[in-house]
C-alpha cells in the first residue's frame, strides 16, 4: 500500500506552507504505437462465442461492433465472395480485422449454421427468436453470395409461414420477415408474408399502423392499402363531433407523420368518391340482346343501395358496402326474372368490383394526391 504524501509541513508557530512536487518524475507516456491500437480497439468487443484466441488458421473478422475469430477454411468455402475476402488473412488479428459489412447477428447465425449439425437445421422453426436468427441467416447469406445458407433458411421461413408461429409474431416481428423478403428479392415468399399480415389486421389481431410505416418504408403497395384502410376504419369509428355545428374532429394515430395523415385524408375523399360514383351508376355487364335484363338490374340497384342496411354503413367502407349490397341483390326476387346468365353476370360485377377495390386500394391512399 502507498503511503499518502503529505499535505501540509508546519514551519514554525507562524509558518504553515504545502510542499511543492513539482519535481517528482512522471509516469512515462505509453509507446505511440500503443496508443494507436487502442484507438483503433475502442468501442469493440471479443464475441462471447466465436472469438477463440487459440483456434488455429483462423482469421478475425470484424462486423458492426464486434470480433470474431473464425477459421478461414470454413467462411471460404461458402461463396466466391467470402473466398476473395478472407483468403490469405492468417495475419489478421484485432487490429487489423477482416471487415464485414453486416450485423454481428447476421455473420453469428451464418456462423451458427456453419457448426450447427445439418439435421439440425432442418428441424422446423420453433418460436420467434429462432425466426429471427434464420432472418439473419438469409440477410447475410445474401449480401455474400452463400447459395445453400440463403436457400436453406428462405425455405424455413416460408415452412414457418403454414404453422401456427406466423399467427402470434408480433408487428416489429411480421416487418423483419418483410424485410428479409425485400432483401433477398424473393417476390413469392414477400406475397405470402404480406397476405398473413394484412388478414391479421383485417382480424384485428394485430393493429394498423405498424402495417403502414412498414409499408411505406419497404415500398409494399398492397399492404399500404390494407393498413391505410383499417386506420381509416378505426379514425371514422373513432371521430367526435365537438360542436353545435357538426365540427368532426378526426382521431388519428400520432406515430403517423404529416405526410402519412395527408395520404389517409386522400383515402378518405378518394374511397367516399368512388362509392358515390358507383352509387349513382349501376355496375355494367354484358347483357342479352334485349333491354328487359338491363332495366331490371338497373331498378333494383337503385332499391338496394336506398335499403337502411346501406344508408346506416360507414361511406368510407367500401368493400363492406359493395358485400352489403351485393347480400342484398342475391336475394332480390325481381333479379329471379332476368335471364339466368346475365343475373349471374350482373352478380358477378359486384364480386369483381370488391376483388379489384381489393387490390387497388394503394392507389386510394397514395396516387390520389
């Protein structure tokens, strides 16, 4: 233990000074090269399980914020790209790492995969945090050309999809498949992901708004649509009326920005636009020869569309109006006097109209401005 130096030495009665150490030599300042490496080190850390100190022609390799320490045999063979990389770098040491442009998940789960059995993985996806690691399997397997890795776990994540775990992800956890779709182009699977996401939401299972930034950061137009319209639901559902003069005050989510409240607005007077087109002009088909089948359809489209089945639905439901409407003229009576094929085509109109406001419902939201 160091002994303390002294503060104060008392002279005399009258004299009482603080001894000056000014003298006394300095700590000598660590070799420039030292310095270097602990600037270049700074911030990093040894990860906890692929970073052997000991492990023999390896090489290391750095990616984010994080070190690893991996044979150079066993990340060259993957792909051409890892090979051109690390082939040559038995040198490289935590100075001068191999860098990697990705998430130190990513370059883990390729390094899980590397020594994981291969029965093992192909066993099926188990819950979420083993989704999220085949997620970064396939990220990664991408950006570095690794074939057989990003087929393998594209093909666990589209198995995951027809099981139950599709059913309880959560949104964060719904976008990180969408993305990983978007990433690795894979159109097929990015449609089975969406179609899951937008029936949840249409189920309330999950809510809107995440489907919407996602949407709009990813650049999915059909699960913009989707997501725009439940919001629309829910801030027509939700509206008050604040004053004696009918001022309706619109309760929309505030994690939408500006720009995403403008789209919801041209959603709004874009969908109540349309319905009342198609309220005012009955749905065409092609009908028999004769006018009998066209004047009827015509009369009974007004009668449906003035039922209080109708007039009580939201205006910016469409899809559920064109239902409603439709429910109504299926059991028409009067319909029963057309000619059967031009009923069925007459009905068929009102299918399609719902089909194709379906998949067009982007295009309300965001080409109506």
């Amino acid at each position: 233990m160091l002994k303390s130096k002294t503060r104060f030495i008392i002279y005399n009665n009258n004299t009482i000074f603080e001894p000056d150490y000014s003298d006394e030599r300095k700590p000598r300042k660590r070799a420039r090269i030292e310095d270097k490496e602990s600037d270049e080190l700074a911030g990093l850390f040894r990860d906890s399980q692929y970073y052997d100190s000991k492990l023999p022609d390896a090489c290391v390799v750095l990616a984010g914020d994080t070190l690893f320490k991996v044979k150079i045999n066993a990340l060259s063979k993957l792909s051409l790209k890892l090979h051109a990389m690390v082939d040559g770098t038995e040198t490289s040491g935590d100075c001068n790492p191999v860098r990697l442009d990705a998430e130190p998940d990513d370059l883990r789960a390729l390094l899980w995969a590397i020594h994981t059995s291969p029965d093992e993985l192909k066993q099926p996806i188990k819950d979420i945090s083993h989704l999220r690691k085949f997620c970064s399997l396939a990220r990664i397997s991408h950006a570095f050309d690794c074939s057989s890795q990003k087929s393998l776990a594209l093909s666990a994540i589209r198995d995951a999809l027809d099981n139950s775990l599709s059913e309880t992800c959560s949104s964060s956890d719904l976008h990180l498949l969408a993305e990983t779709a978007v990433g690795c182009e894979t159109h097929i699977l990015l449609d089975a992901i969406v179609s899951r996401w937008i029936k949840r939401i249409q189920r309330h299972q999950v809510p809107s708004v995440p489907g919407i930034i996602s949407a709009d950061t990813l650049h999915i137009p059909r699960l913009s649509g989707a997501a725009y319209y439940a919001h629309l639901q829910e801030v027509a559902e939700q509206s008050s009326t604040i004053s004696d003069q009918g001022v309706t005050r619109l309760h929309m989510d505030p994690k939408l920005d500006m720009s995403q409240k403008m789209h919801l607005l041209a959603g709004y007077w874009s969908l109540v636009n349309y319905w009342e087109q198609l309220r005012r002009h009955p749905l065409k088909f092609v009908c028999c020869s004769h006018n009998k089948c066209s004047d009827i359809w015509e009369r009974r489209w007004a009668v449906a569309l003035g039922a209080p089945k109708v007039l009580c639905a939201s205006q910016v439901d469409v899809l559920g109006l064109i239902r409603i409407t439709r429910g109504l003229l299926v059991v028409d009576q009067e319909l029963e006097t057309m000619d059967s094929k031009c009923r069925a085509k007459a009905l068929q109109s009102l299918r399609d109209a719902c089909e194709n406001l379906n998949d067009t419902l982007g295009d309300h939201f965001t080409n109506s401005l």
